[in-house]
C-alpha cells in the first residue's frame, strides 16, 4: 500500500469542541503579562532581538525569542512554533528578510523548566491518560497564548501574520490555525507531528513515538486510556478547523513523522488553499533544504501582498 492511500481509524470525541473551549477559557482567563527584554549581546545594526515571556495556561511563565529588522516597522509578522526536544535558535534571515518573528518555547523550554519539566523522553507520555492534565493541553495553549503575544508585540502589522513550523512545530502550527485562524493569512506545517498517534506508533519504532510503544509495554491495560486521550490532541482531528492558505512538505523516508500520517493530515485540513509537496527520497528534513525557497515564496505571497 503507498502511504497516500493509507487512512486513518481516529474518530473525533463526541466533546471535542467543548473539551478546547474550556481549554481555552482557562487559558484566556490568565493574564499574558507579557515581557520584552533587548538583547544587546545578540542585536546587531540590521537585526533587534529581544527575549520574551508571559503567563500561560496555569500560570506557566513560558517564552521565547522575538527577532525584527531595525526600524519603526510595523513589519508583517509570524510565529514560528518548535521542534519537540531542542529550544528554539534565534532566526536572524527572517529579520533580514523583513519579517518579525516570534519563536516560541511552549512549557519545559527555555526558563520555564523549574515550573514544568517531564524530561525528554517524558513530555509525550506525561499524563498520558487523562485528557485534563496531559502534557499537550498546556503545550497547545502556550501555542495560541503565544500567537496572542505576537498580536501585542512592537512593530507587528496585525493583518498580516502567518505561522510556521516543522515537526511538532507543524503540529502546533496546526493548533494556531485551528483556534485562531481568524488573524492567520497564511501557514507552513513541514513532517506533521502529533497526527494519527496510534497509528504512528505502529509505522515506526523511532523516538519521539516510541515514548508511546515504551509506556504500553509497561501498562499494556491502559491502551484504551491512551487512544481516548491522544484523540482529543490528535492533528488529524484539528486539521478540518484550518482555513487559511497552507503549505506542508513531507518525506517520504521519514521514519520519525511517517508520511501515512502526513498524507491523512493533508487530506483531512479544511482550507481550500492548501498545496502539499512529498520528497522522495528525503527523511525527516522533509526535503526542507529544497523546500525552503517555496516557503518563502508562500509567505511572501501572503505577508508581503
């Protein structure tokens, strides 16, 4: 079977929007007290870098990396949402390029480990099998609440932001588009992440999913528990509530994000602008170093129109 024609057995939880909704009240509910620090070591005559934090999700102080052009702006303006285990790099072409970007550190990144910290491996299974306290619910609303901060940002042209991000960073590209797709015109989502859980877990035995094989071999009763969980932070059940023109790139040798997964997601995103782009042979990189002028040309598109 070519991985284009594989499917996928999630369902959506019949409480699905009321589980997000009440996710998103709580987090909402938080003040962002957002901070804006420069950064002197890392700031140079073409490009501003500040160091950023706020309140998330119970009161989690996560943050990131803000990077502009120097200059009043206002200039358009993206999230770029992160890998799953390294802290996010300060992307100075961005800037250059006349974009500013904010890079996320969602929960357990960066500062905000002595309030949130599982470990890596961990923060996949952390809470694994109830759905209130799993890892992802925080790590999804650090997400949005970020894509909030973006908005109050200095030098951002709200009218034109976009999100990007590959990996988990494609998954929680995924989750802004879903819940706040109304001020995205545009998205970049490279090897999904966090799409069709369970049936990842059987298309690969590479980490990070393999967190997931570990757990059930220690706790093989609990697989019920699990799929109820994942299925309510599953991408594939996001992908429908994202409208705003999207471009995804996939590799076909990609052992971490398998591409069955990757074509299901594609399949099931509720924009009617959405271009997908498979690299064969390319593994996880999902063919990003050929891709990368594509993902320009689509922003620009959008940002700089």
């Amino acid at each position: 079977m070519h991985p284009s024609d594989y499917g996928t057995a999630v369902q959506r939880p019949a409480d699905f929007d009321r589980f997000w909704a009440q996710a998103l009240a709580e987090a909402e509910a938080v003040p962002l007290n957002g901070r804006v620090e420069r950064s002197e070591y890392w700031s140079t005559a073409e490009v501003q870098v500040y160091r950023v934090s706020f309140n998330s999700l119970g009161e989690v102080r996560v943050g990131g990396w803000y990077v502009t052009p120097s200059g009043p702006g206002p200039f358009p303006a993206q999230i770029f949402t992160p890998g799953y285990i390294s802290d996010p790099a300060i992307h100075f072409g961005w800037a250059r390029e006349g974009y500013a970007t904010l890079m996320l550190a969602h929960r357990g990144k960066l500062g905000s480990t002595s309030q949130w910290n599982p470990g890596y491996p961990g923060v996949l299974t952390h809470n694994i099998t109830d759905k209130n306290t799993y890892s992802y619910r925080g790590i999804y609303m650090d997400a949005v609440r970020g894509f909030d901060l973006l908005l109050t940002l200095p030098k951002v042209r709200p009218d034109r932001v976009a999100a990007q991000g590959s990996s988990q960073g494609g998954a929680l590209t995924t989750v802004v588009c879903a819940f706040r797709g109304e001020r995205i015109i545009a998205a970049v989502a490279g090897a999904p992440y966090l799409t069709g859980f369970m049936e990842a877990i059987r298309l690969t035995r590479s980490y990070p999913y393999e967190e997931i094989n570990e757990y059930l071999r220690h706790y093989p009763a609990r697989v019920d528990q699990v799929r109820d969980t994942l299925a309510y932070f599953d991408c594939h059940n996001l992908a429908p509530m994202v409208k705003c023109p999207i471009l995804v790139n996939i590799g076909m040798q990609d052992d971490i994000c398998p591409p069955e997964t990757g074509f299901e997601y594609f399949r099931r995103l509720g924009s009617d602008q959405k271009e997908l782009k498979v690299y064969d042979p390319a593994g996880h990189d999902a063919g990003r170093h050929v891709n990368d002028a594509l993902i320009r040309a689509h922003l620009a598109r959008y940002l700089k129109a």
